[in-house]
C-alpha cells in the first residue's frame, strides 16, 4: 500500500461528535482514541474549559453503535488524580481483565507531565478502579498522549508510541518526540528509544507526536507537528512509515483545518468490519474553538 492509496483524512464532509464546550479559542473537545469492540465504537476524549475551570477539567468515556452519536457512560475529573489539567486518554480493552483508561496528567505549577491508569470490569466502574502510575516522567522529561495497542495474541506485546517533552531548556518545554515501549501487561513498560523526531526547517521542526497507528503491515502512522512554538496547540496531522528501525516522514504537506488557528490533530483510526477506516480528530472551527469530529475513509 503506497500512501497515495492510503485512507488518509480530509477536511470535508466531517461530522461534529462532541462541538467544543464554548465559544472561542482555548474551549476545545477532542484529544481523542477510540476503538470497537463486539460492534460497539467506544470513545474517550478531554474536555477543556480555560476561561471558568483552566486547561483540561474531565475526562469523557462514551458508546456509540454508529461512531457518530454517542452517549457518555463514565467520567473523570481531574481533581481525582491531584493534577492541573488533563490531556490525550486512551481506552483499551484488556483480555481476562476488563477495560483500562490511560490518563495523561499535567504536575501543577509545573511543565512536568505523567502517564495514569485505571483499571475495571466494565467501562461504568473505570472511576473506582484500581489506580496504578504507568510512567511517571522525571525531573528531565514530560511524558503524556501515550498511543497503545494491546498484542493481538496471548503471550504478545503491549506497544506504546509516547509523546515526550525535555524539560532541561526552560522556556523550550514544548517540543516533542516520539518513543516506542513494550510491556508484556500493559502496565510495566521497557523503552525501546526515539523513533520520531521532527526535522529542521520542515513544517513538524519543533516536534513530532504519534497520533495513531493507521496500518500494521507496512507499519504506518499519522502524527501530530508544528513548525515553531507559537504553533503549539495547533498542530496538524502528518504520516511516517516504519524503515526498520524508526517512523520516517513522508514528504507530503500535512493535513489543516482551513479555519482559524489550523489546528487538525489528535487524530484516532478505526478499521471498519468494511475495510474501511472511522477517524475521529481534534478540528479548528473558525471561532478558534475545537471539535470533535468524525468521517470514514
């Protein structure tokens, strides 16, 4: 598969899942994964009010039988986890165990981040689960906006595609890699080093952040770049394929929302029984707010 043949995302004809919890730049629904299980699309995504509650107040787990409407089942509020905002969760089903929420975690007073869990029998009790810090991040590195995959075979591995920030050059916190990890459960992680970094001079210099595996065979990704510092929180979505040892950028331009700030990240891939693919992505609207959005490719 060639990536002109790729089911890469558009702008067009995207329908609003979750519209921004207000009017105006900094209110923005998104951050999104999802997946589906047994027919059902299962989504999770941050809610973000900076002008009456700051940064990312909750995290939202909600079902769906058509991926476009959906209804919450379960939510988490940051104050449960003493952090200043939350950011991207991932929700993954675990064989013999249930379900288990990723929280990515911001330190208050503080450009550090760390990587959650929750883990329950049923999507309806992640709230009470059992608790258990996943990566803690160090006083040199923010780690947050894990992508993860659970093996599709006993005895498998557990991948993790993580988002890391040095934090050793104040006033520089924002830029980003790309590392991989393996766990054999999910909870215990082996680093694995960087294998996505952004480039000097291109539109994904300042950083580079896994979005979401679009295929596995050849492996191959849409990532999340920004040209410089003034762009963070705006990113747009490109696409890296696996050489072997690392994800190589294509060459492309990346995908934009044509209003406001551009941003049109985050995006999360589900094959359809069809062959075909749902993605869900963060989208700039022209208020300078952010959806959640969805189309099928």
């Amino acid at each position: 598969m060639t990536v002109e043949t790729l089911p890469l995302p558009t702008t067009d004809e995207v329908e609003v899942v979750v519209p921004a919890p207000g009017e105006g730049p900094g209110n923005w629904s998104g951050a999104a994964s999802a997946v589906l299980v047994d027919g059902v699309f299962w989504l999770t995504y941050r809610v973000r009010r900076p002008l009456t509650e700051g940064r990312g107040v909750s995290v939202v787990v909600a079902r769906s039988d058509d991926g476009v409407r959906f209804e919450p089942v379960t939510e988490v509020h940051r104050d449960a986890f003493g952090c200043e905002s939350f950011e991207r969760p991932v929700l993954v089903p675990v064989p013999g165990a249930g379900w288990r929420l990723y929280l990515s975690c911001a330190t208050y007073d503080s450009k550090h981040w760390w990587v959650d869990s929750l883990t329950a029998a049923s999507v309806e009790e992640l709230p009470s689960g059992t608790r258990q810090v996943v990566l803690p991040g160090d006083d040199e590195v923010a780690v947050k906006d894990p992508v993860v995959t659970a093996p599709d075979a006993p005895g498998g591995d557990w991948v993790m595609w993580l988002c890391c920030h040095p934090l050793t050059d104040p006033g520089h916190e924002d830029r980003m890699t790309t590392r991989r990890l393996t766990s054999p459960d999910g909870l215990v992680w082996t680093d694995r080093g960087e294998v996505l970094a952004g480039r000097p001079g291109a539109w994904d210099a300042r950083g580079a952040r896994v979005a979401t595996v679009l295929t596995r065979d050849p492996l191959t990704v849409l990532y999340d770049g920004r040209p410089d510092a003034a762009s963070n929180w705006y990113e747009t979505t490109g696409v890296a394929r696996w050489d072997g040892t690392r994800l190589v950028a294509t060459d492309d331009e990346p995908i934009a929302s044509p209003h406001s700030d551009g941003a049109w990240r985050y995006a999360s891939a589900v094959p359809l029984p069809d062959g075909r693919t749902r993605f869900y992505v963060e989208a700039a609207r022209p208020d300078g707010a952010h959806d959640l959005v969805t189309l099928v490719r």
